[in-house]
C-alpha cells in the first residue's frame, strides 16, 4: 500500500515526469554531440597517400580555368526543353518522331 502511493505521487510530480527526462536529453546530447564532433577533427588527422595527393594536386580546376572555357561558347541559340513527366510519352513531347528512333535502335 505503501508503494502504491509512493508510485502515485512521484507520477504526479511534475519535475519527475518532465523535468528529469528533458534533462537527460540535454546532457545526453552534450555527449554525442561531442562525439560528433571529434569525428570531424580525427579525420583531418588521416594522412593522405602521397602519389593520390600528386594526382589531386595535378587536376586542379580554377573558376578561372572554366570560365576561359565557356567564354566563347554561344548560348544565344539554346532552346528550352521541359522533361517529360511520369505520365506522358518523353519523344513526343520532345519534338522527336518515335517511329524514326525505333528503325535507328533496330
């Protein structure tokens, strides 16, 4: 009897109920975020193979490069092309005949 009161008491406590486990949350938290976070400076730590860094080095890209690239392209003539949705036919919709597209993959 004694229990069963006790029980019924610490149901109705507010602090218990609410409060332990918020609290537990945030310390819970704390610690995986913390491991989280370590992951994050352990990998900066592994050393890269020297030949892969010979290679990554070598195929460098600069912003610079690529707009040297697309600068002579003309995009003056680009024709906007919706894609086909799940339920309509992507040829026709496209323009293409799909009876050429058959006797080309035959």
């Amino acid at each position: 009897m004694l229990t069963h009161a006790v029980t019924r008491a610490l149901r109705k406590n507010k602090t218990l109920r609410y409060g332990v486990p918020m609290l537990l949350l945030v310390v819970g938290g704390s610690f995986g975020l913390r491991e989280f976070s370590q992951i994050r400076y352990d990998a900066v730590k592994i050393k890269i193979d020297p030949e892969l860094e010979k290679k990554l080095k070598m195929n460098q890209v600069s912003l610079e490069s690529e707009y040297e690239k697309i600068k002579e392209s003309a995009f003056d003539d680009w024709k906007n092309i919706r894609g086909p949705r799940p339920w309509e036919d992507p040829d026709l919709l496209q323009g293409r005949n799909p009876e050429t597209l058959k006797t080309k993959t035959a």
